[in-house]
C-alpha cells in the first residue's frame, strides 16, 4: 500500500495520511457465518485474528458540505481508544481512497489534530461547532492477515449495522485490504473466495450507505470521464488506463442500474459496456489477445440482458410522455403507461437479477485483474508484443482511420440503405464516437475535433431515435397481446401513427446529418 507518514502532531496525537486500497464483497446476511468459518479454514492465514467491535459515528454539516465535496469524517470507537478518519474519494468506481487517520479521546471529532491544509476545502475553514452526527455503523470485525504471491492483505469479515435515526439498513461483507504488494492481488483472492461462496462485488461504502439511509445521497447515473492517455504514453500503458476508465464507469452505475427510479443507470452502465466492447474490439483487431475477446463476449451478453429494462424506459418516460404532452384529441395515453409499467416493472426485477449473478460478478473481477496484472502483455503473439511500446498515437491514428474507412463504407448509397444496414452502420459509428473519445485527449489543440464529434454525434443521434422506434414495435407488439382496453388498444394505434409521421418528416434531416458528417474530415478544418 502506497503510505505517507507525516511528523508527529503536538502531544502524543500521531496523524497518518494513506492511500487506502480495497476491494469488497457482499455476503448474504443468512450465509455470512457459514460462508466465514469455511474461509477460515481455507485461506493461508497467520493465526486466528483478532475480533473486534468496532462502533463508529460519521459527522457532516446540516448542509452536507463534506459529503458535497466528497469527503467523510468518522470518529470510531475500538475497545477504550478513539480514531477519527478523513476519507477522500480518488475517483468514482475506484478501489482507492485517501486516508487521514489520528487518535482522539473521544467520540467527538477534533479537527485541531488533522493536516487541515493538506485535506483543503473545507476542511481549512469549518467551524468545529458547525458538525452534527449523520448517522452511525456497528460492526463485528474478525480482521486476518493472509500472505499472497506478491501481496499481504488484510481480510476483514464484518456483520453489523448502519443505522441513521430509526432506519438501518444490515452490513454483511468480507473488504480486502492491500497492506502491501500487488493490487492485482486483492481481485485474485476476491475471485478465489468466489468459488466457495456466490459473493457479490460491493462498490458501495459504509458511508455511502449511510448517507442513503439518512436522506441525503440518491444514487445517480455515472457518466464516463475524459479519458486521461498523454500523446507521450506508450500502448500498454493507454491500454491499461482506457480499460481502467471503462471499468470505473461501469461499478460507478451498477447501484443506479438497479433502481427505477434512476432511469440513466441502466443507460449509463450500458454505455460503459459499450465503451468497454468498443476498446476491446479494437485492441483484439490490433494486438489479437484471446483474454480480451473472453471479455468483450461477457460485456455484450451482460448489455443485452439489461436491454429490456432500458427499452422499457425509453418507451415510457420518452415515446409516451410525448404523445402525453402532445394532447391529441379522443386519445388517452395515461392508461397505455399504466399497461406499460408491470412490464418495465418486471425488466427491472430481471436486470437486478442478472446484476447479482456470480457470472456477472465473476466478470467484473476478471476485467479488474486483467487491467491489474496487464493479462495481454503473456497473451499475444511475438509478432505483436512490439506494438504494446509503441507511443499511442500510432494505434489511435490506426484505429481512427479503420473504423472511419468502415462507416463511410456502410454509409455509401445512404438513402437506399434498408433498416438492417442502417442498423449496422449504427452500430460502427458508436464504435467511431466512442473511439475518437478514446483518444482525443492525443489531438489536443488540432483543428475541427468539436465540429467532427458534433456531427458525428448528431447523425448517431438521428439513427438512435430511428432505432427507438423499431425497438418500440415489439414493445407494442407485447401490449397488444396482453390488454383487451379499447382506450390501451387506440393508444397504441396513435403511437404507431405518430412514429410513422415522425419517421416521414425526419427523413429528410436523417440525410442532411449523414451528407454533414460524410464530408467533416477527421479532425481536420
């Protein structure tokens, strides 16, 4: 683990700052004891462990300040000593978080004993008086060290607690902690307790659940960041950073993915998976790697099965509520979106399904120990192995320059196109928008980047909306079957009648973004 000791504080108060490293996995309340006592015997621990009870309070403002600027402060109790701890999230999805750590005499925080500077805003101005407990976490914690080829972590099994007022909410986890060595490692060991046990990844914190719990945090959709790669950076490390962008954006949205009430979850995940079966694709064209093209199966199988819930609520919440709007005559739609919701209901009751199943989780630990331990340096040709010290630039004007010559190549004789290979030359151009992405960080000052990406995303999202409507056909196809309404039935008629009208009159639009697009070099004036 990456660790900064800084001098010792007045008294005997000694602050540490760390970059605490870990991975957690959720155990099911009724098969936590079971599911401990068998790890017990089969990991390479030391000894027995230690147990303790560890009861913690986390502070914030009335307003939320620190949770605002992604913070948490916690004074926890173990035995007769006091801790408080400082926390900063690294970045949406990550295993990392920095850590300040001093002892306290008790459970009131005091601020006077943390690098108040070095933590920043706003820390450096908060009143002390201004701090009110949020909401509290009690845990039974039998903590173990287990050596591992090339690491030590520290396993932790907790059962407890997360209370806020009269809510609560159970806490059943194992979090693996690296304390020194490889972080590849703590997917390693989290993959191997899988087999004994159908764990689930937690991408969640204790203090996250706890804001949840008291009203404060709703979790929301995770759009993907910029990518980071530096026109100075070789292949194999831009590999290493664009999967470790697409991952992040993925457990970033797996919490939203489940809840109805966050309808860009599914929609954001999905579109993680998509940048991450784009990147794939790619490299498996460049540097082959069988590893990779495993993966890229698993995201498209795992995107499809979260389909129907998005399909649902694009239906809903887009096609209907516009027609709604619309107010069309002798036409009532409130009822179609009420035939409507048991299906969306029933999507997402499956998508949480999928997103709980131990291939999916398996699948999110392999892509972290693929990115971790960098699988496809051992995993590709001789032939090929150079290109991995290329400077990235190379692959990027490569990979830009495939997949244009193929969109162009689809897109020949557009007007005549029939919906199955407009369907394709879709399908190519996200590939294209999600590419120039990728490496436009590389192209940084070149002249038309903003123009190119805007017609490109224009013609994607002219054939997207062409896409929504075909994919509504079989939603209404599913309604008809299952209604005998004449109000649902005759609002069903107006939506294919306006989808039609629409298609009509974007027609002509459809065309112009294509003939724009067609004629934008790429990144060039």
């Amino acid at each position: 683990m990456d660790a900064i000791t800084s001098n010792p504080v007045a008294g005997d108060c000694v602050e540490s700052t760390t970059v605490e490293t870990e991975l957690k996995l959720l155990v099911a309340a009724e098969r936590f004891a079971t599911f401990r006592e068998r790890a017990l015997e089969r990991l390479p621990t030391r000894n027995k462990g230690i147990i303790r009870r560890l009861d913690a309070v986390y502070f914030d403002t009335a307003d939320h300040a620190l949770h605002e600027a992604g913070l948490t402060l916690r004074v926890r109790r173990t035995g007769r000593s006091f801790t408080q701890t400082v926390k900063r999230i690294v970045s949406t999805g990550s295993l990392s978080r920095r850590e300040w750590e001093t002892p306290v005499a008790s459970m009131t925080p005091d601020l006077g004993a943390l690098p108040l500077e070095e933590i920043g805003a706003p820390f450096d101005k908060l009143d002390p008086q201004a701090l009110v407990p949020t909401f509290a976490t009690n845990v039974r914690r039998h903590a173990l060290m287990v050596d591992v080829p090339g690491a030590q972590i520290e396993v932790a099994f907790d059962d407890g607690k997360v209370e806020a007022g009269a809510r609560q909410l159970p806490i059943s986890e194992v979090e693996l902690e690296l304390k020194q060595g490889r972080p590849a490692a703590l997917y390693e060991l989290g993959l191997s307790l899988m087999e004994w046990e159908p764990l689930r990844l937690g991408v969640q914190t204790k203090s996250d659940r706890g804001y949840t719990l008291a009203g404060v945090e709703v979790p929301k959709a995770v759009k993907a960041t910029q990518s980071s790669i530096r026109r100075d950076d070789i292949v194999d490390d831009a590999i290493a950073s664009l999967l470790g962008n697409c991952h992040q954006q993925i457990l970033a949205n797996l919490v939203p993915a489940e809840l109805s009430e966050v309808p860009d979850g599914v929609h954001q995940l999905r579109v993680g998976l998509r940048r991450l079966r784009t990147l794939l694709w790619l490299l498996r064209r460049e540097i082959g790697a069988p590893a990779l093209a495993a993966l890229e199966a698993e995201a498209k199988q795992l995107a499809s099965n979260l389909g129907p819930a998005r399909n649902w609520e694009v239906f809903i919440a887009s096609t209907v509520s516009t027609l709604e709007k619309a107010e069309l005559e002798d036409v009532e739609f409130a009822g179609l979106r009420m035939a409507s919701l048991p299906f969306r209901d029933e999507a997402y009751v499956k998508a949480r399904e999928v997103l709980a199943s131990p291939n999916v989780n398996r699948f999110l630990l392999s892509l972290g120990l693929v990115i971790g331990q960098r699988s496809w340096r051992n995993d590709i040709s001789a032939g090929t192995l150079g290109i991995l010290s290329e400077p990235v630039g190379k692959l990027g004007a490569r990979a830009l320059g495939r997949i244009e010559r193929k969109a162009l190549k689809l897109g020949r004789h557009f007007r005549q196109l029939q919906p199955e290979e407009r369907h394709k030359l879709r399908i190519t151009l996200k590939k294209l928008r999600y590419a120039t992405e990728f490496f436009l960080p590389l192209y940084a000052g070149h002249g038309g980047t903003s123009k190119y990406l805007k017609r490109l995303a224009n013609l994607q999202d002219s054939l997207g909306a062409e896409n929504d409507i075909a994919t509504s056909r079989g939603l209404l196809h599913q309604l008809t079957e299952k209604t005998t309404e004449p109000g649902v039935h005759r609002a069903i008629g107006a939506v294919i009648g306006w989808q039609r009208c629409h298609q009509l009159a974007q027609a002509g639009q459809l065309q112009s973004d294509w003939k724009k697009f067609e004629r934008q070099p790429l990144f060039s004036d």
